[in-house]
C-alpha cells in the first residue's frame, strides 16, 4: 500500500487529474484519500501500465513533431509566395 501511494503522490505532483476533492493539502495524503474511498487500485499487469504510456508518449511526441513540419512547410510557402510578388 506503502508503494501504491508513493506512486500516486507522484501522478498528482506531476500534474495527473485527482479522482475527487481532498481535504488534505499533501499529496501524499491525497494520495491515500484516494486509495481509501477506492478510487486507486494497484494495476493488474504494471508493466502493460507502463507499455500503453510509452505508447501513448511517443504518439503525442510524433505529433509534434508533424505539427511543427507543417508549420515549416507553411513559412517556407508563404516566403516562397511572398518574395514571387
């Protein structure tokens, strides 16, 4: 249980969404707030946990960086129109 609100504590420091309202200000106190009203289990394969969020943060990298591509080829058309005038 120790391990599952050190883990928790840290989601809600990095920024991860609470799963209700505390009263407590610490995370590690939200942390068990949250394990105590159930709404924080410990994940039945960590590992595929981890997999799926690996995924997850190299889909959103590659997004970017397609975005930002984008982008550029945008300027790089404008100054190209630009300099035809």
């Amino acid at each position: 249980m120790v391990i599952l609100e050190a883990k928790r504590a840290h989601e809600l420091e990095s920024g991860a969404v609470p799963t209700q309202e505390f009263q407590s200000v610490k995370s590690t106190l939200q942390a068990l707030e949250e394990i105590e009203s159930g709404n924080v289990v410990v994940h039945p394969d960590p590992e595929a946990k981890r997999e799926a969020l690996r995924r997850r943060i190299e889909a959103e990298r590659i997004r970017k960086e397609e975005e930002e591509r984008k982008i550029k080829e945008q300027i790089a058309k404008e100054k190209e129109d630009g300099e035809k005038i």
